[in-house]
C-alpha cells in the first residue's frame, strides 16, 4: 500500500525527530527523505512547529493505542499498572531506548513556546489520568505516575530496564 505525503511526512519526522532531535532537523531533510514536494509539506503543515504538534498528536493517539492494547485483558488493578509498566519494557525494545519522544521535544524548545508545550503538557496530563482511573486514588495514582515517568527517563539514560524491574517491585508491595 502506497502511503500519502502526508503520512510519508509523518513518519520520517518520527524517524529523524527520534535520530537527530526536533531542533537539528530540518524541514527541508524531511521533505527529501519523505520524497515529497516541498509545495506538498506546505500544505498539510504550515511550519516546523505545527509538524511538531501534528507529529505529537499523532505519537500521543499511538502510544495510548499500544498502551491499552498491551494491558487489555488484566482485570485485576495491580495486574493493570504492572502491565503498564511491561509495557515500557516492550517500547524500549521495540525503539531502542528512545525515551519519551515529548519529555525528548520538552528539552529543546523555548520554554515560551506554548502551542508544542500545551500538546506535551496535555499528554502528561492523560498519562496521569490513565493511572487515576485504574487506581481510583489520587495520591497512589501520582506517585505510580511518578514511577512511571521516572523509569521511562532512567531506562533512556542508561539504557537499562532496570528501575523499570524496580518499580515493578514497588508496585507489588503496594496494597490496593
């Protein structure tokens, strides 16, 4: 199947935001590596910022997609945020340890550029309601978040699923 400019755009956006970072890619190295006209890009997206924001949107509805698939079927709460937590596991492999292509995007743009910050802003925010609708409790709800966000940094840095296996330990101790 032959895919769209715009999806061909998308998905070498993916690739070189994840290789080189949002800021050393330039729109016209997407355009060539898309094999698109530059007249094409310009119509789906009217500058790099609003490929950034259509790029996140769409990594947003994916990454939750994979996220529930992978944990449908565990009935049990506890099951659930452990799944959620293999789940980080199976991303690494499948992405190399990328990390958090938002928390990744975060760390390179002005800190006044509200239209990307609002998008990562409100995926963190989904992220953490995630958690709150399975835990039904505000505080163990955040602090499994916190695990969470912090084993997605740390197995990134290091490259390790290790605090991910840790986490996994305090989940089980926890009684809810």
């Amino acid at each position: 199947m032959i895919s769209s400019p715009k999806d061909r755009i998308l998905n070498t956006t993916f690739t070189l935001f994840a290789n080189q970072g949002y800021n050393s890619t330039g729109i016209n190295q997407i355009i060539s590596e898309a094999n698109v006209a530059k007249a094409s890009f310009y119509q789906h997206f009217k500058s790099k910022e609003d490929l950034c924001v259509a790029f996140l949107n769409v990594r947003h509805d994916y990454w939750f997609n994979e996220l529930n698939t992978f944990i449908y079927g565990h009935q049990e709460v506890k099951s659930k945020i452990l799944a959620a937590f293999d789940f980080l596991i199976y991303m690494n492999a499948k992405e190399n340890f990328r990390g958090c292509s938002f928390l990744n995007i975060l760390s390179e743009i002005p800190t006044d550029n509200i239209k990307i910050l609002s998008v990562i802003q409100s995926h963190k925010k989904s992220l953490r309601q995630f958690f709150l609708d399975i835990l039904k409790e505000e505080s163990v709800s955040d602090h499994v978040y916190m695990l969470f966000e912090s084993s997605i940094i740390e197995s990134q840095l290091f490259k390790s699923n290790q605090l991910i296996e840790r986490s996994k330990i305090i989940i089980n101790s926890l009684k809810f």
